[in-house]
C-alpha cells in the first residue's frame, strides 16, 4: 500500500519556476512516438521525464525539428502535441494534464512537504500533481518531496508506476504540521 505522509505546511511566496534555460538541443524528430523523443532528449540532457501514464498518451506521434534552440521551447511544442504541459523540478521534466495555468501574483502561498514510503522505504520518483492546476513535483531519492500551493481546496494526486494512485482533497489555509 501507498504511504503518504503530509509533514510541513509553511508560508511562502512563490519564486519563478525553475528553468533549463542554459540547455540547447538540436533534434529532428519525424512521426515518431513521444516516449522515443523524450528518450532522445532524456539522453542529451541528464533530465528525466516524469509523468501520469493514464493521463499523458506518450504513443501519439512527433515531428519536431530544431537546430540549437533552448530545451524550454523543445518542451514546449512536445507539450503542446501532447495536451499537455510542462515543468522542470531539480533533475526531472513533469508532464501534467492540460494548458498551463498561470500563477496569480499577491496570494498567499504554502509548501506542502511529506514523504511517500512504502513500509519504511522512500518511494523514489511518485509523482504528486494538483487537479485541475500546473502544481506538480516528483519524489526525490528518500521518497521526499516540496509543493509550494496557493491557499485553498486542493486535490492532491499521488500516482506511482505499479501501484493505484491514490487522491488526496485537503483545504489550504493554514500553516500545520501533520503526519
């Protein structure tokens, strides 16, 4: 069974979202599965790509050719062919449902902290997303991870490759600790 232990809510203002900005590629993708392209773009980069597989169809097909253009615009147009969009956490490119939604500036923002263990093993690369918004992120190496969320409802989505995902709804609102 799936673990999930929320551990610190705390204020925080949210920064720009971290990007590969310095990262170049060159590719010539021609109808090729999205799964094979972002292989390709794994192996060049060192970033991992990390999604829901019953909620982004990585069999559609790719055509996609760039020569020395920055890997933000690359993840861009391989979104966009997908329905879905992106964000880039530490080593990993999260693939989330739908368009981007932008972050509105002048809320109050959270970090909601846990870790996801299965007995007493970190669970490495879950994926946690947020229904319905851009917020994402991936476990880290001891099953850890961070999600800065704006106050309010929120379902909170754990997935993990073999096991059932398992959806959270918890109200925002307060800092806590919880486990």
């Amino acid at each position: 069974n799936l673990i999930f232990l929320c551990l610190l809510v705390a204020a925080f203002p949210l920064q720009a979202q971290e990007l590969a900005g310095d990262i170049r590629l060159s590719v010539d993708f021609s109808n090729i599965p999205m799964d094979s392209a972002m292989a390709v773009i794994s192996s060049h980069t060192g970033l991992q790509f990390a999604y829901s597989s019953d909620r982004i169809d990585t069999s559609v097909p790719i055509t996609l050719h760039a020569k020395d253009e920055p890997l933000t615009l690359i993840l861009q147009k391989l979104a966009a062919a997908a329905q879905c969009h992106y964000m880039i956490r530490r080593s990993r490119i999260l693939l989330l449902p739908g368009p981007a939604k932008p972050v509105k500036p002048g809320k109050t923002y959270y970090v909601l902290s846990g870790f996801i263990r299965e007995q007493s093993s970190g669970m490495i690369g879950a994926t946690l997303t947020i229904d319905g918004a851009s917020e994402g992120t991936v476990t880290n190496a001891y099953g850890y991870y961070s999600l800065p969320l704006a106050t309010g409802n929120h379902h909170l989505t754990v997935s993990y490759i073999g096991y059932k995902s398992v959806e959270i709804p918890f109200d925002l609102s307060q800092n806590l600790i919880s486990s």
